[in-house]
C-alpha cells in the first residue's frame, strides 16, 4: 500500500512493501526514478541487514550456513506503520519465522521518512530484542531521474561539496584503487561510466549533487556517517536515471562464506540496544 507525506513544497510517496520510496515531486515534477522495467524495476530499496551480495548467495554463523539475497530482505517484506502523521511516517518490520530461517536473530528494523521544507530524512533503526549480539548493516539505493527537467543525460554530473580524493572499491577483492574525478570534486555522467556495473567510492566527501547547466533542478544527498557512497545504474544501457548509494557495509569477498561475526563494515548490536543512521536528500 502507498502512503503519503507532504509539506507545503515536497509530496511523497512510499511503499509499504519494503518501505521503498516511491516518488518525491517538487512542482508537480517528478525526480525519484519510476521503474521502467526495461532498466530497473526498483526506485528505492532500503538494504537491511547486509549491502550487496553474499558469496555464493550464502554467508555463515556459528557453524551454520544461511541463505541470503542480494541487499537482505527488507525489499521483500511488507512493513507495518508504525507511526504516521501529514509530514512523517515510520515503518516496522519484526523478525519471525520467515526472517530466522535467512538471519538468525531477533529483531525490529525501523525506516523512517520525514519531509522538512524541501528536504527529505530517511532515518534506519534495527534494535535487538533477542538475547544474545547482533550483526547488521543498513544502506540506501535511491534512484533520480536523469534529466530532472531539461537536457540529455551526458549533460549531468556529480559534484561533491569537496575536494576530495576517492577511492574505488573493488567489492569481490577488497582491492581500493584512486577513482580520478575533474578538479577533485566532480564526476561528469555518461552511460559508459556503468560498463562495468556500479561504482563504489570511499574516501570521498559526505555530499553529493545531481546537477547540469542546462537545469535549474538538482538533487543533494547528504550521507555522513556511511562509509561508502555508490553510482548505478543498468549497465550497458542508455538508462535515463542514475542511484546514488550511501552504503554503511559491504558485499562479502569472493572465494568463502563470510562469517558475519568476523566481517567487515558490520555493526554489533547488544541485546535491547539500537542502532540508527541517517541520511538526507535535498531537492532544488
């Protein structure tokens, strides 16, 4: 089911199922990516409780092999509201029998999507209501229409609020290589840039702007706190939008079930304890 959050410049729209981000219209134009399945059916994913994939689909905990899909599972489920109200709403989703055969831990995962003049905060919580430590991780696949407006997509690029020195992630290896950007801040958009499928920095600022010449509309997305931030979209396509992904984790390395106790960019959280991150787009 749709639900929807409004102020007096932003409406939006968020899906139920998955608490996905749907739509965010600013003068009755649309700038979240609307699916079109000959690129992408998604719009928004929210990725809970690994980013990625695993090895092989599956991953390890004391001694137990679980199946896992690309991202987890949250995309899937259908949340709960658990708050709502004309500028907010909060979903829920709560571990059960479906969620313990995948992720053995008991939980409650909490999306929150707040409009505030013309920025929109998404906020993440997982608490752990079981009894014994739980490993986590959240991220966010946003997509925006490219153009917003005017223009082709080549006439858009990224600038991060910046300069900076990135590097590229090389998710199956770990390997970090320096990712060249114009004048250290900005990345200008081409199809060809997603040949090889996504591109993942670290290192880089904690803010990032969709923007061109040819348009007075722009998307920011403020991500500090995430220690990734990625660029999508379908590769080897003329694809009309592009995802900008701030990632807390990461996929697993290639070669072996990763053991989640002992894998990287995971969060540890103790019984009745919670974790929260946050980002924010801004929309011009």
């Amino acid at each position: 089911m749709y639900y929807t959050i409004k102020n007096d410049i932003l409406t939006a729209e968020i899906n139920s199922k998955g608490a996905e981000l749907m739509s965010v219209k600013k003068d009755n134009v649309e700038y979240i990516w609307q699916g079109n399945p000959d690129y992408w059916t998604g719009r928004a994913y929210n990725l809970f409780p690994i980013c990625g994939r695993m090895w092989e689909g599956k991953y390890s905990y004391k001694g137990n092999i679980y199946e896992l899909g690309i991202h987890g599972f949250i995309r899937h489920s259908e949340c709960e509201v658990y708050e709502y109200s004309e500028s907010k709403i909060v979903f829920s989703l709560k571990s059960n029998p479906e969620t313990l055969k995948i992720y053995p831990f008991n939980f409650e995962y909490f999306a929150e999507f707040e409009v505030v003049g013309n920025k929109l905060i998404t906020r993440y919580t997982a608490t752990n209501t079981g009894s014994e430590n739980m490993f986590c991780t959240f991220g966010g696949h946003p997509g925006f229409n490219v153009p917003l407006d005017f223009g082709n997509f080549n006439d858009y690029y990224l600038e991060f609020c910046n300069d900076c020195s990135p590097c590229e992630i090389d998710f199956a290896t770990g390997k970090e290589t320096p990712f060249k950007i114009r004048n250290n801040k900005f990345i200008d958009l081409e199809h060809s840039l997603f040949d090889n499928d996504s591109i993942f920095l670290t290192n880089a600022a904690n803010s990032v702007t969709l923007k061109s010449n040819k348009s007075n509309r722009e998307v920011t997305v403020n991500y500090p706190g995430f220690k990734y931030i990625g660029i999508w979209h379908k590769p080897l396509s003329d694809a009309p939008y592009v995802c900008i992904e701030p990632w807390c984790g990461s996929p697993a390395l290639a070669g072996s079930y990763a053991d989640l106790q002992t894998k990287a960019d995971m969060f540890e959280i103790k019984p009745k304890q919670s974790k929260s991150v946050s980002f924010d787009i801004i929309f011009k």
